[in-house]
C-alpha cells in the first residue's frame, strides 16, 4: 500500500450517507463553526510520555505523522500528569507552524481563574505560546459560564485560538448552548464501531449545530484489531483492520479521529487509512457486526 500525505483541502459540506456505495475520505479538513478549519485525521497521545524507555520512538511516532500530513496532535493536562503535553513539546520543537494543537482542561480547574492558570502551565509544558484548540476535558461542578467566561479571555489574550468540548451528551450540550457556548468548535467523544451510542441522537444534533465531533479511540484501544468481519473486510481492500476502522468513522463529513500511536510503523498505517474507499457491501457487513443504536444510550467515556 501507498503511503499517503494528506493535503490541506477543506471537507464539502454535504454530508455521505450510511450504507451509500464508495464511502471514501473525500479531503483532509474539517470546517469550524468560526470558519477555521482542523485536520480530519489526527493524533492522540493518551499515556503516551509516561515511560521514558518508549520516549525516543513516541517523539519518533508523533513526527512521522506530522511529515505524512496528521498535523492535529490531542493532548491534555491530566495525561501523566503533564508529561503528555511535556513529550509533545519536544516533538513539535521547531515544527510549531505545522500543527493543529489539541489540549483539555480538567473539570476540577475548570473556574473562571482556574481555566486561565490551567491554560498557562499547559503552554509551559508544551513551550508554546498559543494552543489552537482548547477543550473542557468533561462535564465537571464548576458553571459552565465560568469557563466560557474563560475561554472567551484566552482567546481575546491569544493564548487559545478556539475553544470546545469533551465528552458532552446531548442534556450536556443544550445546556451549554443556553449558557453562552455558541462558540463552541468540537465536541471530541468516544465514538468508534462498537461505540456507536451517539448516532441515535448525539450526532444529529451536533450535524444540525454545525459542531463537528472528534472521534478518540477510533481503535477501541486495538480492541478492534482481532474482530473477524473487520479483518474480512480489511482482505477485501488489502488493508490492516485498523484502517478499516478508521476509515468507518472518516466516511463522515463531520467527523474527525485522533488515533493514537507509539510507533513510527503504526503512524504510516494509520496515514493510510484515508485511501480505503469501503463499499456498501463492506458497511452493511460491518452494520451487522456493529448494529447502530435503536434507542438513546448514555454518553460512554473511557
């Protein structure tokens, strides 16, 4: 298989249909609600820095995916306790025009002040002066309105460029919208084929909002890997499984997956995953061994 360089296109606004015939990623970018666009295919870093042994080829991992075109990066401040954030400065070092950062703040630092400080030591982690996407790691006890209060002064202060959401449900989501959040960009949510709980009504009412959805753990943490009708999928395109999978959530015009790698080699497959054009045969198949939801479902969280 050919190794892809992502381009920097933006996504047509008309959505692909379930099940529609020749599924394929059809560009690389994902407008915003302010108009901005982010990467559609990206990389998460959820406990990667934690084990100075693998350091050397995690920074090795997050660099290869910059120079095939994956130039979101996700990271957050609860991951090893800023050591994430810390492993990825190093890797962006010199490269910092050519990335689309992710961070999170912690729902217990979420206040009016304590999103600001939070903010802060996150870029003296990463020694950057400005994140480009900040989010609200989850739902927390602090008012929304602090936050958004916020948000609103690190972007006026150009210390974050956008700011959005995690792990929001619906309820989550119109009480956002009712507490000020019309900026919101992202709500990035576990959403992958055995997680698929959103479709019901999650997702529909983001698509109405324009709000794209960020999908982390597309991979169900390679739990995906060993499923057989993803594997005969997978034969049918001369494919790893793990594209497959990725390339089930990247068919959709509003959704955007942060898979994470530790590997240089595991970073190039997932590069390639864009070129996997699934079929209507290859999504019925995979509807039959992942049923889309027939009623609301909780909001999962890893």
């Amino acid at each position: 298989m050919r190794v892809c360089c992502l381009s920097q296109r933006v996504r047509q606004a008309t959505p692909l249909v379930l099940g529609k015939a020749d599924m394929t990623l059809s560009s690389d970018a994902i407008e915003l609600p302010s108009g901005q666009t982010m990467p559609v295919l990206g990389q998460g870093t959820w406990y990667l820095g934690e084990r100075p042994a693998r350091r050397r080829d995690e920074i090795a991992a997050l660099r290869t995916g910059l120079d095939l075109g994956m130039t979101m990066i996700d990271t957050a401040e609860t991951y090893g306790d800023g050591a994430s954030e810390e492993l990825v400065g190093e890797a962006i070092t010199g490269r910092r025009d050519d990335v689309f950062l992710v961070d999170k703040v912690l729902p217990s630092n979420a206040s009016r002040e304590g999103t600001m400080q939070a903010c802060r030591r996150s870029l003296q982690r990463l020694g950057i002066d400005h994140i480009d996407l900040y989010l609200l790691h989850w739902r927390g006890t602090h008012p929304l309105t602090e936050t958004i209060e916020a948000f609103a002064e690190l972007v006026d202060a150009g210390d974050i460029g956008q700011w959005g959401v995690s792990n929001f449900d619906l309820s989550d989501m119109t009480e956002l919208l009712d507490a000020g959040g019309d900026s919101c960009a992202t709500n990035q949510i576990l959403y992958n084929l055995t997680r698929r709980g959103p479709e019901y009504d999650l997702l529909p009412w983001l698509r109405e909002h324009r709000i794209p959805v960020m999908a982390y753990s597309p991979i169900e943490q390679g739990r995906l890997l060993g499923h057989p009708q993803i594997e005969e999928v997978a034969a049918r395109h001369e494919a790893t499984p793990a594209q497959v999978a990725l390339a089930w959530l990247l068919r959709q015009e509003t959704v955007a997956a942060i898979p994470r790698s530790s590997k240089p080699e595991h970073t190039r497959e997932n590069a390639e995953a864009p070129d996997v054009q699934l079929t209507e045969e290859d999504a019925a198949a995979l509807d039959t061994a992942f049923p889309p939801p027939a009623d609301p479902q909780p909001l999962e969280m890893l």
